[in-house]
C-alpha cells in the first residue's frame, strides 16, 4: 500500500513579518478568536456570510492555521483520506476523479486540512480504510464510485471513521451521508432528446455497471426507450472503462454492424472522442450523419469547445462536486451526532454541434 500525504494549502511567499496569528486576525475583523477558529476549521453554527468574510481576510493577510498546532488542540490528525485502486479498470483511475480532489482540496485547505491519498490494489481497499482508522491518520474519508452491496459503507460505519460517498449505494439508505448527481434522470432526458430528434436506433456507451452511477444511466435510458415504444437492442449497448479506445472500439463495431446506431449516449467526453474519431472514420458527419449526447463534459483540461459546445451534454460540474463533498464531511467531523446531508444535483442539458434530426 502506498501512501501519500498532500499539503492542499496554497501559501503565498512572504517573510516571517508577514505572518499573521489569530489574535491579530480575530482583531482585523473585530470578531472573537472562537468564532474565527470555528469557521476556518467548518463548525456549522457560523453563518456562511460570516465564513466567507473571515475566509477572504484569511487568504487576504496569509493567515494559515498551524496544522500541528491544531491536531494537538484538537486531537484531530488535519487530514482527510481518499483511497484510490490502482488496478488499470478502475475508473477512479482516470482524469475525471483529478478534478473531483482538486475541488475537494479547495475546501480543506480552507480549512488547514492536508489530502492523504492511499493507492492500493482493488483486493486491498478494505484494508487501507482499516489502517486509517487503526492509525487516526485520517479525520474522514470520501468513498469514491459506490457499487452494489458496497462493503466499504458497512465497514466505515462500524470503525466509527466519518465519511461521505461520492454517489450513493443502489439501495435507499438514509444513514449515511452522500453527494450524488441525478444519472437516471440525465440520461433518461439525453435519450429523449434524441428520440425528439426522430432517432430509434439509439446506442449506448456506458461506464462499469457494476458501479452505481452506470446502472442508473442504463435504467435512465432505456426508460425513455421504451416509453417511446421502442426496444434497446443489446448489440448497441456497452458498459466498460471509459476510455477513448473503448468509445472507438465500441462506435466502430456498432456502426459496421447491421442497422447501425444513428445516434450515442455515451458516459464521458474522454470516450465519446473515440466515438467521434470512429464517425469520422467513415466519411460520416458528427450531427448530420450521427448524433452524439455525453456525460461529463465539465473537465478543467478537457473542455467541450470553446464559444460553442462541440458535444451536446449533460452537464454537471465534478469540481464543484469535490467542494461540496468536503464542506458536507467537515460537518460530519465537527458534528458526529448531527443526521447524515444526502443531495442529489440536478444536471443540465446543454445543446451543441453534436446532434441534428435522424438521417433518412
């Protein structure tokens, strides 16, 4: 098991005369010592104006609270554990989950948390969370890309280590805390949209279903499907990693085949180039020829177009999920006893060069 500590704090160059304490802080803004503490450090009871006011004036004169200074007043280790499988089909190994931490890391350096990232293989996971709390390394921890009967949750629970999961379980659950985007309702949206558009041959390209987000996709899609009275063919549906290579593998099998798909749903715009590079392929036209509606379209390196969208997507921001997930897992640490925070974000749906009406 390999571990890896990261200190997210983002700390300007200055000289020791440039370093403020909290007294002098607490005095600049004309609040006690406490109530600065307490929201730098993402205690509930601090209205969010207040945070914001104390938060800016933090980064304003480079006031950075002391990480070893508050672990010994706290008995906290100021650190928040994510585990990362580095088996190669782990789609927590791609550049999606990138922008999750970095949104996350903003959030615990807000409040003086460093980033503990433990890179383990799949059959090792459990352990890893075991050392955690064996060790009080961590405060917390994320659990990324819930999977059916996900035994990480029953076993957070009962080593008593706080944590959110980014997703959620397949079942309903209201005893742990969850951050979660609507994928059933995304995809069920994107494949009527197409079938607005005059297309029935629709195909499918999906991440792992045996995580909980691609199942929900699956189900959101073949809802519409099937509302418009049309039947998912099981040749134009795939579930696996999403990688550029799969979406052109998949694009260039399906559409070789007889009656090939008029249009994609497809789980990520890192899969849906190869797709696109598959269209191309073949003379065909993205959005004359083919349609294409993606996942996912929301990455800091990665963007979909410039002025206007290439790919018709839904749209949900994975950093600004990392961000919220952290604020919701501060909260746990510093009220344990408080009832679990479960949301589930809408997404939007945002028109690009990607789809037109079915071809005749």
């Amino acid at each position: 098991m390999s571990i890896y500590t990261l200190t997210v704090q983002e700390r300007a160059t200055r000289d020791d005369s440039q370093t403020m304490n909290l007294k002098q802080l607490s005095e600049k803004l004309g609040l006690s010592p406490t109530t600065v503490s307490r929201a730098l450090n993402g205690y509930p009871e601090v209205s969010e104006t207040t945070r914001q006011r104390i938060q800016a004036a933090a980064k304003q004169y480079n006031y950075y609270p002391s990480t070893r200074a508050k672990s010994l007043a706290t008995g906290r280790s100021m650190a928040i554990g994510h585990v990362i499988p580095t088996d190669a089909n782990s789609e927590m190994v791609n550049p999606i989950f990138g922008d999750f931490l970095a949104g996350a890391g903003e959030t615990y350096a807000a409040s003086g948390y460093d980033i503990m990232l433990s890179a383990v293989r799949a059959e090792n996971e459990l352990q890893a969370y075991r050392d955690f709390a064996a060790k009080r390394s961590v405060d917390g921890v994320i659990v990324h890309g819930p999977r059916a009967d996900d035994p990480r949750i029953a076993l957070l629970k009962e080593l008593n280590l706080p944590f959110v999961v980014h997703g959620r379980a397949p079942v309903a659950d209201d005893s742990y805390s969850w951050l979660d985007i609507n994928n059933r309702r995304a995809f069920q949206r994107a494949a009527q949209l197409l079938i607005d558009l005059g297309h029935s041959r629709i195909a499918l390209i999906n991440g792992q279903e045996s995580m909980d987000f691609a199942q929900r996709r699956r189900t959101g899609y073949t809802a519409a499907m099937e509302a418009a009275g049309l039947t998912p063919r099981a040749d134009h549906m795939v579930a696996d990693e999403m990688t550029e290579g799969v979406g052109f593998n998949a694009a260039n099998r399906m559409l070789d085949g007889p009656n090939p798909p008029t249009a994609f749903l497809v789980s990520s715009i890192i899969t849906a180039i190869g797709v696109r590079r598959a269209i191309g392929a073949r003379g065909l036209v993205l959005g004359r020829d083919v349609s294409v509606v993606i996942h996912d379209d929301e990455i800091s390196y990665l963007r979909n177009g410039d002025r206007e969208p290439l790919f018709t997507a839904t749209r949900s921001s994975v950093r600004a999920a990392g961000r919220r997930a952290g604020e919701i897992l501060l909260q746990r640490i510093a009220q344990p006893s408080t009832p679990p925070i479960q949301e589930l974000w809408d997404v939007e749906l945002t028109l690009g060069q990607s789809t037109g009406p079915a071809p005749n």
